[in-house]
C-alpha cells in the first residue's frame, strides 16, 4: 500500500477594487475628452475580465497561473530572485523578478492574501532586496 502525499495549494481571492477604480476614472475623463475616457473605460474593461477570469494559485513549488480551469503559465519559485508589491497605502502592482526575466502584474487579487502567500512560500526573495537597502544605508552612514 503506497501513500500518495496530498496536493496543497492557496487560491487566492479576485478584487475588483482597481479595474472598477480605473472605469469610475474614465467617466470624468470622457467628460474632458471623449478618446481618453473611451480608452480608460476599456482598459478598466480589460481589468475587470481578467480578475474575473483569472487564479493565482500558490502551490508548494510553484506560482501558477490558471484561466479557469486552463494553467497557462507556472513560476518555480526556486527561479525568484526578489518580489515587491508597490505602493504600500494602495497597493496597485505586483513585481516579481525570475532568475531570466522580470513580471508586472496588477493587482487584481487580494493584496493581503498575496502577501501572506508570498512570505510563506517564496520569503528568501521577498527579503533579500530589503537585506541590501539597509546594508546599503549602512555602508553610506
């Protein structure tokens, strides 16, 4: 009798905080000009689907990226070099950097789950950028 170890994994939760904050933006924008506000709203469009469509999956490995019940992309997280979620009072937009390549991602998940999920699975990379401001700073003093 073998034991097959059980998959985990977290999936996070969709917010539609931005795409709805970019499509409330282009409505005074269409007021100002008609072109940028049409542009604004399908873009906040375009937000809004892919949160709508699209999970972000923590697994013990790997970050994965589902739409529906498709993967379409894994991140290992043995690749990660270094993550940051910008603009701590609101956060916007997820930064995480591979050892071959960068991603922007909106945030279109829920900010505190990320970060919780981030610090459990991949926390070296989250740290090691922070490590080096402050060695940094202290080799400037």
């Amino acid at each position: 009798m073998t034991s097959t170890p059980t998959a985990t994994y977290t999936d996070l939760p969709s917010s539609y905080r931005i795409p709805l904050a970019v499509v409330g933006l282009a409505v005074p924008l269409a007021f100002l000009n008609l072109w940028l506000g049409g542009i604004v709203g399908i873009f906040g469009v375009f937000l809004l689907v892919q949160a709508i469509i699209l999970t972000l999956r923590f697994t013990n490995t790997a970050l994965d990226i589902y739409r529906g019940d498709t993967l379409i992309r894994t991140f290992p997280y043995a690749e990660w070099q270094h993550w940051e979620i910008f603009w701590g009072p609101v956060p916007i937009l997820f930064y995480f950097r591979e050892v071959n390549s960068i991603h922007f991602l909106p945030i279109l998940f829920g900010p505190t789950e990320l970060r919780a999920c981030l610090e459990t699975h991949c926390p070296s990379a989250g740290d090691s950028a922070r490590d080096l401001a402050k060695d940094s700073a202290k080799d400037s003093e």
